[in-house]
C-alpha cells in the first residue's frame, strides 16, 4: 500500500529522477493540512455506527420489502452482514483519507468486492445506495452541516468549513466504491 | 513502500480496527517532522548532482583513472543520493532497504568493486554540508542521518 508520499516516491523512481520542489508543493499541502486530516478521520471513527447505522436503516426504509420473508435483508442475520459490511467500507475509507491515497481501498475492499457481492446474490442497487448515504453522512459530519443531531449541541467548533476539501476528498474515496460497484 | 502513515494504517488493518487516538498521534509526530525532512529533500534535488561531482573529485583526487570508471561511481553515487531523498519525502528508510541496501553487498562484491570509496564519498558529502546557504540545520541534521545508516550498511 502506499500513502501521498510514497506515491510520490514510486512515480519518481519510475522516471528515475530525484523528488524535487514541484512535487513536494503538493505534500507540503498535505503536512500542512495534516490537522484538518486528522480530524476528518476522526469524524468517521468516532460516528461510525451511527453512519453505518443510518445508511443501512436508510436503504431498508426506502425499500421496506428488504426486511420482509425473501428480501435481501432478512433474516437478522443477513441484516448483521450489511452492517459489518458497511463498517469495513467506511474502515477502508478512513485509512485513504488518513494515508490521503486510495490504494489500500483498492488494494482490501473494492478488488474483488463486485464479484463477492454477486456471488453472494447481494442486490447492488441497494448496497450502492447505501454506500451514497453513507457519504452524505459522513460529509456532513466533516464539515459539521448535519443538522438536528443532538450530540453536536453546543460542541459544534464551528470549522466544519474549513475540511471541505477533505470533505471532498472523502466523497470521492466513496465514489469509488460506488463506482466499482455499478 | 513503508512510511510513518502506512506502517500504522498496516498494524491497524492487520487487527482489523479504526485507527486509534493514539494512531492518529504517532502521524501528527510524523507530520510534525515532515517540513524539515521536505525541506532536505527539496534543496538536495538541488544540489544533487554538485554533491555527486564534488565527492567524486574527492574520491579520485589527481590520480589517472579511466573515465568510464568514473562515470560509473558517479552513477552509483547519484543513485543512492536519490534514494535518500526518496527517503526524505517518505519520512523512512523504505526505499535505501528496498532499492538500495537489499543485495547491495553481493552486487558491490560481485562486481569487485571497494566499499571504501563509496563510504569515503558519502562520508565526503556528509561532512561537507553547507548550512545555512545549501540548507537549514535541520535539514541538514535528516539528511545527515540518512548518509550514516547508508555508510553503516556499506561498512
């Protein structure tokens, strides 16, 4: 696996040439960012039931046969696994945006993952929708714009605004699992 | 390719878990130090091919060598600089173990070539840092510690 600097690293070496001043512009962005990133990443570990939750919670609702005798979601059990699978993804998710590269998403959870589900007769239209709610979620806690949630009274700093490039950076790490998916 | 960020995000998924409270610490300890090696790193691809020139001609003095030769041990000296900046950038010495030092001894026996010049040339560079003008102190300090643990692999 690799993170932004080791990436650098490798496309650098494949030249054979030394890291210099225009590639290190963009890593000196991600150290000085590293704040924002860290906090971000802290957003998905310190919510992640609660996302993983919703988003399964939310894609049952707006398709309620799932639940029912011969839906995808029933019994419990079959529940339990889109839980733990949507607790993976946002795992994988964290390390991207944690590493600010996507290949360990690559690399442990996306390869193979659209094989894996149709094998196991998983409809992908829901699992996606799912991983979309689970983005939004996510973003929304990033940047602190979710609303009504009443955890975030009073302790709200206020910077939210200020990780919307991570933000993005996240969503598009969602996208991509979205994207192997479809 | 091992970094600070990669060897916690490894052990993290090796137990299957988030990262830590304390995960996150060892990275900003990372982020933290990273301005001063990026700095080297910077100013070294600057000077790279000064520092492999200047050892050189320490290194072969006056004496009458072929130049083939030389060109030779001034490739292998502007390698294993590279090496050190890529080493600067990711903040570990994961490219010098994996580019540079695995098999080196055998290749460097094999082709009967002396360790001692490429530790006299690195040791060269090493003691011939200028600071401020070339880098900042410590930068200088990062890129030092790099050219020893190469010296210590050759030695």
């Amino acid at each position: 696996m690799l993170d932004a600097f080791s990436r650098a690293v490798v496309s650098a070496d494949s030249k054979g040439s030394p890291i210099g001043s225009a590639e290190l512009a963009s890593l000196k962005k991600y150290v000085a960012d590293a704040n924002k990133r860290i906090d971000a990443t802290l957003a998905i570990t310190q919510n992640v039931s609660c996302i993983a939750a919703d988003a399964v919670s939310g894609m049952v609702c707006e398709n309620t046969g799932l639940t029912q005798p011969g839906g995808n979601c029933y019994p419990t059990r079959r529940m339990a696994a889109c839980l733990r699978d949507g607790e993976i993804i946002l795992r994988y998710v964290s390390y991207a945006l944690l590493s600010g590269d996507p290949s360990i998403l690559d690399d442990r959870c996306i390869n193979g993952l659209k094989e894996t589900y149709i094998a196991l007769g998983v409809p992908m239209a829901n699992a996606i929708r799912a991983i979309e709610i689970m983005k939004i979620a996510t973003v929304a806690i990033m940047t602190e714009t979710n609303t009504g949630r009443k955890m975030f009274d009073g302790i709200n700093s206020g910077s939210g605004a200020e990780c919307k490039d991570i933000a993005s950076e996240a969503a598009s790490y969602f996208d991509r699992v979205i994207t192997a998916l479809s | 390719m091992k970094s600070a960020v990669t060897t916690v995000v490894t052990s993290a998924d090796a137990a299957g878990r988030f990262p830590t409270i304390s995960d996150l610490e060892s990275v900003k300890g990372s982020f933290d130090r990273a301005p001063a090696r990026l700095e080297a790193a910077e100013k070294l691809a600057v000077y790279l091919d000064k520092y492999t020139t200047n050892a050189l001609d320490e290194v072969y003095g006056n004496g009458s060598y072929e130049q083939a030769n030389k060109d030779k041990c001034a490739r292998d000296i502007h390698h294993y600089l590279r090496l050190i900046n890529y080493c600067l950038v990711t903040g570990g010495t994961g490219p010098l173990d994996e580019w540079g030092i695995a098999g080196m001894r055998e290749v460097i026996r094999a082709q009967l070539l002396p360790t001692a010049a490429y530790i006299e040339a690195f040791t060269y560079i090493r003691d011939n840092v200028q600071i401020p003008s070339e880098m900042g102190q410590q930068a200088a300090t990062e890129f030092k510690a790099l050219l020893d643990y190469l010296i210590n692999a050759l030695a």
